[in-house]
C-alpha cells in the first residue's frame, strides 16, 4: 500500500486529541518516553540515545512512504505532546498496532480517543478490513480496556494473548464511542462569560468544540434557531443568520444568511434549510424536450411562488421558447435585468418586495433559488431557459450555486424603488407572520 504523507499527516479527533505522523523533531520526547520507567515497562527496549532515535526515525519515513508503517504523536488540540503509537506489519487487508504510550500530560478519555482514532485511520483512511495485536498477560489494565472495546481474543501463550478487531466491529460501534467521548453541548452562557461582544438570541444550539475568536470591538450576532456545529470556528464582527447552519468543522469569516447552511475553511454556503427535506424540488425532465403550445403552472406551495413551464418549439434547425407578456406571464413586466458572471460561492438576492412581482429565467447555465414566505422554504433548481420561477411580493428570494456560464433573466413588473426593497429578515419575518 503506498499512500501520500499530505493526506494522512493529521488524523483529527472528534473530542480532546489529534495524532499527526513523527518527525525527527520528536525524536527527544519519543525517546524520552520510551526509556522512562513509568511508561516502558510492557514495550520492547530501546538502544542508543536521542541521536539514534533521530536516525530510527528517518529511516522510518521510507517505510512511511511506501505505506507499511505509521508512527504517530498523539497530542491534545492545543498542542502538547502526550503519547505515542505505532501501525505496523500492514497487508492486503490487516494492520498491528502497538507501541502505545499516553504520558502524563494526557486529557480524560485519551486512551478510547486514541484507540479510536487509531482504528478510524486504518479502517476508513486506509480501507483496511482487521486488526491484529498482542498484549502481555501482566499488563492487566490494556487487557481491560481492550475487552470493554470490543476486541475477540484468538489465542494466547505463555507471555501474551492475542486479539482481532473487525471493521465491522468498529462500525457497528462507532456512534456509541462517539457519544461517550463527546461532552454535552456547553450551555450559551458559558460562552457568553468568556466573551462579552458575543450576543445569542433564544433557540440556539451549540455542540461541542466550538470557538468564537475572542473580540474587544464589534459584536458577533447568532440569531434565533441557528445551529453551530461541533469543532466550528466563528469569526468576529460578524451574524450567524435566524436558523442557519453551520456544519461541523467549519470555518466561518463572514456573515451567514438566514436559513443558510455553510461548510469549509473559510465557510461556503451549500445550500439552505427548509422545513421538510423533502420539498427540495428540482425539476427533472424524464425525457428529451417536448413542444408545448402554451405555459404549464406548476404550484409550488410557498405564498404564490410558482414555476411556469414555458412554450415551446421543438425544431431541428434550434429549439425556441417563447413568452406572450399578456398571455403567458403572471404580470405584466416594466423592467427587466441580467444576472451573470457569478462566482459560484456568492450569493444573489437575499431579500423580498412590498408589492413587486419577479420571474426568473435561467437562459444558460444553472443556478438555485430558495423562496420563503415566512413560514415555509423551497430549494429551486433554475437549469432551462424553457422554466420560469415566479416570486410574487413577500416572498424572500436567494439565488446561488451559480454554474460558471449561469445567465439570470429577471422580469419584475416595477421600475427600481429603494423603498420596495425587504432587507432584514428579522423585519420580514415579523411581516409575514400571524400574530
């Protein structure tokens, strides 16, 4: 198995602990460990000083090149050097490990979070399939640990027994040590105390892990509904929108929509909640085009929302679609404009209008549009320029996901008036609401 070093040098950990692969510069703290009586008393011996450990350890990385051995530094998420542990004699489908060190320095919980973490990297990094590892008959305590994991002893001699591990095994617990490792969720106080320019409304959730970079000017804003996910990164001077999304991991800079789910380092927007999965809609054609002699309305549930299916002229010469203002459009338009060039990752839109009606054609290219009246959401896919999206007033309208040659037509039945614009979503909630 040969595999690069730049796709597995960190396996990151899901509580208190990552492991990265050694370098020479470990070689001090991994002989230190390993000749300290306290930690050495079941492993092998060790010859030779620091130097000698150095020159192990270059030697080593060809066979960390070519796949068949990882030696890992365990280390809490600040940083510091806790333990050690080693993947040998890889085949096909098997894996060893061994050589398992956790110093003093080591958090609650770091023996399952390493051992977890040990399995996760060969069983879903490398795709290997069984492990195979022995424990002396005195060391008591990892034979206890390796029990309550889960392990199948297969035999065993004078001086060790001899256990298996199945990927299996691991998937068929995996959520269970998950659970067990990660603390509860800390309530909005406590971050709150620890950052007096951070402002949480009501109905937030934050799972483990997160971070709020620390600010002595501009607030950060997390509004109503809005979840952040476990391990995120949250910037300053910035909103996390009424009920957005923010995915696990991921890294946030900028201001985050309302009802928007973003992911990445930095944080993208990849697509927006609704309220039912399932009414994500994106209209698929089951079959080549067809001709159509007049519009088809397609009711979308959402305030008036509909998609228009537009006529259509079939002809081997070049299709043709076509709209009568009078006939087949919802309103009768007074203005028109163009949406293109988009970087993929920016978003269009982002409000509603008091009394201004939109129809949105997508002439090239692809796009998605999410309509809210208030109360329920819509996903859109805009990808023919035969399909038309009608927003009526009061419907809160976002396009993004644009494709590289995506061309938005838009119709709206008024001239430009600042005053028509809905910018706030707090605002637009209110207005749309029953009570």
């Amino acid at each position: 198995m040969s595999t690069g070093e730049n796709d597995l040098a960190t396996i990151v950990g899901p509580c208190a602990l990552d492991m990265r692969l050694v370098t020479p510069d470990d070689a001090e703290y991994i002989h230190a460990l390993r000749t300290d009586p306290a930690f050495n008393t079941h492993l092998s011996a060790v010859g030779g000083g620091v130097e000698a450990q150095r020159t192990w350890i270059e030697d080593y990385k060809h066979r960390e090149k070519a796949g068949s051995q990882f030696y890992f530094i365990i280390e809490t998420k600040s940083g510091q050097r806790c333990g050690l542990v080693r993947i040998y004699d890889i085949t096909k489908d098997n894996f060893t490990w061994g050589s398992w060190i956790l110093d003093r320095n080591k958090p609650p919980k770091a023996a399952l979070e390493s051992a977890f973490l040990i399995y996760l990297f060969a069983f879903e990094k490398l795709g290997l399939r069984r492990a195979t590892f022995e424990v002396m008959r005195e060391n008591k305590r990892t034979l206890a640990f390796h029990h309550r994991f889960g392990a199948h002893k297969t035999g065993e001699d004078e001086t060790n027994f001899y256990f298996e591990y199945d990927a299996a095994d691991f998937e068929s617990c995996k959520d269970g040590f998950l659970k067990t490792l990660s603390p509860p969720p800390p309530a909005a106080n406590d971050y709150l105390s620890q950052n007096p320019h951070l402002v949480i409304e009501d109905g937030v959730t934050i799972d483990h892990s997160v971070v709020f970079a620390p600010s002595d000017g501009p607030k950060t804003l997390v509004r109503k509904d809005a979840h952040i996910g476990a391990g995120a990164v949250i910037g300053v001077d910035l909103e996390i929108g009424w009920g957005a999304n923010i995915l696990p991991g991921a890294v946030v800079l900028s201001s985050v929509p309302a009802n928007a789910v973003a992911s990445g380092n930095p944080a993208k927007i990849i697509g927006y909640t609704t309220e039912v999965a399932s009414e994500n809609k994106t209209l698929v054609r089951s079959g080549p085009l067809n001709s159509r002699r007049e519009a088809e309305i397609v009711p979308l549930n959402v305030g008036g929302a509909a998609l228009y299916e537009m006529p259509m002229v079939i002809d081997m010469r070049g299709n043709l679609t076509v709209g009568e203002f009078e006939d087949s459009f919802p309103f009768p338009p007074k203005r028109y404009f163009a949406v293109f060039d988009v970087p993929s990752e920016k978003l269009r839109g982002e409000h509603a209008h008091y009394n201004c009606h939109q129809f949105l054609i997508c002439l090239s290219g692809s796009c998605k549009a999410l309509i809210d009246d208030g109360k329920s959401r819509l996903e859109v896919t805009l990808d023919s320029p035969d399909v038309g999206l009608y927003m009526p007033p009061l419907i809160w309208g976002t396009q993004y996901q644009y494709s590289r040659d995506a061309v938005l037509l838009v119709f709206a039945s008024h001239g430009y008036d600042g005053d028509d614009y809905i910018r706030d979503y707090d605002s637009f909630r209110m207005l749309t609401s029953d009570e």
